[in-house]
C-alpha cells in the first residue's frame, strides 16, 4: 500500500527532467555569476596594483637641433631625432588632424577601445597578425611606457594603464606625450622633428594642409617617408590626407571655407641631397663651441633637447656650395676650397666652407687647413706692435682661412679686433640658457689700419665689384699666394668693407707613396686658380651683399637679445 502511494507521488519524468534542467541552468548561472564577480575583482585589484610606469630612456632622450642666424633648420645632433614641445606650441588644427586620423573619440573615450582590444586578443590566440590599440591612450602607453613584445599578458596590462592613464590625467597631457613620442618616419619621432623634417618648419607653423598630411603619415610612417619624391607613395598618401581633411570639416574642426583652400603640401626631398650633407661641417664646429660655452660635452649637448642658433647664413653657404663646386680639379689632383665670411668689428661667422664632401672628408679646411702664407699677411708688414691675438697671428707661417679672414676683418674694423663665433643663442624649453657677448678689442690704432688696407688693394672696394662681368677686378679683391707662375701651391683671395670679410682659400694635395696618405701638390692652371678664386669671391659677395642675405653687420646677439623677452615670457605663460 506504501509502495502505491509512493509510486502515485512520483512526478514524471518528464517534469522530473525540467526540474533537473532549471537546477543546472541555475547552478550554472550562479557560477557564471560568481566568476564574472571574480574577474571584476580582480581586475579591480589588478587596476589597483598596475602603476604607470615610466617612460622609456630612448622616448625621453632628445635630440639637440641647430638653426642658421634667421632660424632655418640645419640639422640636428644626438641618438634620437626627437625635441619635446608643449601642447600649446602645436596648432589646434594639428592636434584635430591627429585625432581625426588616429582616434575621433579620443576627446570623450575611457582611454581604451573594447573592440580593438577584443580583435588583438583574437589575433594572438588565433596567430593572424598582429592589432595594436586604436585610441590615441592605447598607442602612447605602447610607444612610450611598455615593451613591443605582442602578447596577452601585454595587451591587458596596455588597457590597464590606458584606463589608468585617462583617470589620472587630462586628455591634453596624453595627447602631448603623444605627440612628443610618435614616429612619423624620416627618422623623426614627435611632432616638432617630423616638422622640420618634411617642411622645414617648427611645428608652431604648420598649416592645416601640413598638419593632415602629418597626421596621415601616421598610418605608415615607414612608407609615407618618401612622399614628396616617390610618385606612388605621394599620390597613395594625397588619398589618405583628403580622407582626414573630409573628417575634419565633418566634425567641424575646420570650416567649409578652409576645407576648399587646402592644398596638398610640397615635401622637402628625401633622402636628403649633397648640401644638406656639407652642412655637417658647419654643425660640428657649432656643436663643439655650444658644449665649451655651455661647460658639458658634446655627448651631453646632443641628447639635451637644445636649440643651438648659429650665426650661420643658410642661404650664402649654399650659395658658396654650388660655386665652389664649378672647380673640374686635376688629374691625379684633388683641389681644397675654403671660404669664410664674418662680420668685422663684431666676429659672427655668416659663411664657413670646409669642403666639397663631408662623408668623405670630415676635416674642415676653413677652420683647420693650414696652408702656406705666402704673401699673404705681407700688408701688415709695416704694423708695429699689434694686439694680441693678432700678433700671433701674423707670426704665423701656415694660417687658417680662418684667421686670415679675421686679420682682415679687423682693418674692416678700424683695427678692432673681434674674436671669431659661431653661436649666437642656446635654447632649452623655450628658455635661452646662452647668448653670444661678442669680444672685441684694439689691436691696431686707425692708422696702422688704414695702411694695411692700402697695401692690401683690397677694401673698401669690393662693394663695386662687377659681377655681370665674369670676374672680379683686381683691385677689387687682395690676391696673394705661396708659389710663383705655374708653380702655385696656394692662392688666397680676400675682400672686405664694413659689413663682411670675405676669404676664399685654394690648394692642393694627391696621393702619397703610402696608403691612405696625402701630400701638398702644385694646383692646376687650368682654370686659373687666381681667377676661379676671385669669380668664387664676387659671386658670393653680390649675393651676401647684394641678395637679401644678412650678412649685415648687426651682431647676432644684438639681434637675438630683443627676442629674449619675448620668448621667455611666452614660455612662462605656456607654463
């Protein structure tokens, strides 16, 4: 009877199944339930315990860059083509442009893009290739803060920090780490050297069309380097730069007005041609006395993020460059040309020559070449007692182009003597840390000055040079050499008046019995060295003279002095 009661209790088994199922989904659901709970704790914890880490040495080293006397780009010295520059220094264009192309909810996301982060972590279980993150906070941390390495462990501790990162500081200061860290190609990496390396500018002067065309170069920067000289590449990354155009004016960054005006920009070529090469001489002198003034080495200089100003005119050295450069040489005979150019009374040096090729010849002839004499200093044979440093000088047998062009600055100058320099202003986060004081001082009285210059036959008459004629007359430029007729071992060419000294330097060497050596040689006679001298002379005179250079004869410091202020109380108020 017990056992038919029972058997009458029994639900079927149908009922009993359904019964079962709904415990299991519950249980199943509670352990779902209970890991999620897990997970979140521990991200909590994990997000508690990951600190953000510091940057990279190689993400913090900048480079040291030097400018020509009107701020042209020279080059640069130092490990890594990087300068920090603050947010408020990059046009508000440029960061839209940056944010259109990489990231257009960076302003409003939580440092991290779910999906980006769900595609990288199927592409390493899965093996495809590699994804990195999409917002701008991803890129940052990885460029900067983390290893490249591409793994899961990574890739989480990526978004932990990119979290992290956005809570703890405001979008602007993610967005200008970004920008001072970020490889554009060309070897730059940050947005002041891509500037200067693909326009020739700061990154304060970018246009809205250069500034899309930056932030397009973005996407492959390895690639896009050669725009402006590779067809395909520029017409691949013209495509691109509309598209970031096209989103800027849709999210109205920039107006309808300014989207139709935009142009694709020219690029300076890449790589870079033979006169950017020459100018290495010009930095090398520049950096060695920048690290004197400044009491560190030139190790220290070139990783210190400096802006070095030169005293150097850009313009009349590439001027000088494509001259000298006429000269055919000789068989068996490797012709030497050093020019400098400096302003008497106060000792900028506007143009220093050294050579025709600095990757095969590192030593600089207009600073370092001592050559014969000659007849050279034979007008200031009369002078009594000259001041030093020109009294040593002229005791020299074998003088610099040099200090050739200083003795003859200082007849320029009435007899002031002005010691040569080639930096003006030292720079460092906008802050000037060095300005030149140029030194002068009396070494010959007026007379003594004057007589020089009449046996010289060389000043003040230069400024009449006939340029249009082929040549220079000769009383126009003081000629003087070692040597005789056909002979000449050296020839010296020099001109002078109130703004500019001027001297031109030839001579000669060839292969010595010994590798790897050289010995004096007679220069060829054809051209004539003393003509090619003297039309390398006039040229460069019309054109520092005469060209709209500034080979003037204000001193650079005077000149970088009023600035001074100006740029320090910008600096403060950026700060």
């Amino acid at each position: 009877m017990l056992s038919e009661r029972r058997h009458r209790e029994r639900a079927p088994l149908r009922i009993r199944l359904r019964r079962n199922r709904s415990r299991r989904l519950r249980r199943l659901l509670y352990a779902f339930l209970a890991l999620l709970a897990t997970l979140c704790a521990a991200a909590v914890v994990a997000y508690h315990l990951t600190s953000i880490p510091k940057p990279h040495p190689e993400t913090v080293t900048q480079s040291t860059v030097f400018l020509d006397s009107g701020g042209a780009y020279l080059g640069r010295r130092g490990p890594v083509d990087r300068q920090d520059v603050p947010l408020s220094a990059v046009p508000r264009h440029v960061q839209d442009a940056v944010i259109a192309a990489e990231n257009r909810s960076f302003r409003t996301d939580s440092g991290v893009s779910p999906r980006a982060i769900a595609r990288a972590m199927l592409a390493t279980l899965t093996g495809g290739d590699p994804q990195g993150g999409s917002t701008i906070t991803q890129q940052y941390v990885k460029n900067a803060l983390l290893s490249p390495e591409h793994s899961l462990a990574r890739k989480a501790r990526e978004a932990l920090i990119a979290i992290k990162l956005d809570r703890t500081r405001t979008k602007d200061e993610i967005l200008e780490g970004y920008l001072d860290t970020v490889y554009f190609g060309r070897g730059a990496a940050g947005i002041q050297s891509a500037a200067r390396n693909y326009f020739g500018v700061d990154a304060k002067s970018l246009t809205v069309a250069q500034g899309a065309a930056l932030a397009s170069i973005l996407n492959i920067p390895s690639y896009y380097e050669k725009a402006g000289s590779d067809p395909k590449v520029t017409a691949k990354l013209e495509n691109r730069w509309e598209w970031v155009l096209d989103a800027m004016a849709a999210s109205g960054s920039i107006t309808a007005k300014q989207r139709a005006a935009a142009r694709f920009p020219a690029f300076r070529f890449y790589p870079p041609g033979e006169t950017e090469g020459q100018r290495q001489y010009l930095i090398d002198v520049a950096s060695k006395e920048a690290a004197d003034r400044l009491g560190i080495t030139e190790d220290r200089l070139a990783s210190g993020g400096y802006s070095v100003t030169t005293t150097f005119d850009l313009a009349l050295q590439d001027n000088a460059t494509q001259r000298v450069q006429e000269h055919p040489g000789g068989k068996g005979v490797r012709v030497h040309t050093a020019v400098v150019g400096m302003v008497p009374g106060d000792g900028a040096v506007r143009l220093l020559y050294g050579g025709s090729d600095y990757a095969r010849q590192s030593f600089n002839d207009a600073v370092s070449g001592a050559v014969e004499a000659g007849t050279a200093l034979e007008p200031f044979s009369e002078v009594g007692d000259a001041g030093a440093p020109l009294s040593k000088l002229l005791k020299t047998a074998a003088p610099t182009p040099l200090d050739l062009a200083s003795a003859y600055a200082t007849v320029a100058a009435d007899g002031r003597y002005a010691t040569p320099y080639t930096v003006a202003r030292i720079t460092r986060e906008g802050r000037t840390v060095y300005r030149a004081r140029p030194a002068v001082r009396q070494v010959l009285n007026e007379k003594e000055a004057l007589v020089a210059g009449m046996r010289s036959g060389a000043g003040p008459t230069p400024v009449a040079v006939d340029v249009a004629a082929g040549s220079a007359e000769a009383k126009a430029f003081a000629v003087a050499g070692a040597g005789g007729g056909i002979t000449r071992r050296t020839v010296w060419t020099t001109g002078y008046d109130g703004r500019l000294a001027l001297t031109v330097a030839l001579f000669a060497d060839r292969a010595g019995s010994r590798k790897g050596t050289t010995v004096p040689a007679q220069l060829p006679n054809e051209p004539s060295p003393t003509e090619f001298a003297r039309r390398v002379a006039a040229g460069i005179w019309d054109a520092a003279t005469k060209g709209g250079s500034k080979g003037g004869s204000k001193s650079d410091a005077e000149s970088h002095a009023d600035s001074d202020a100006d740029s320090d109380a910008e600096t403060d108020a950026a700060n």
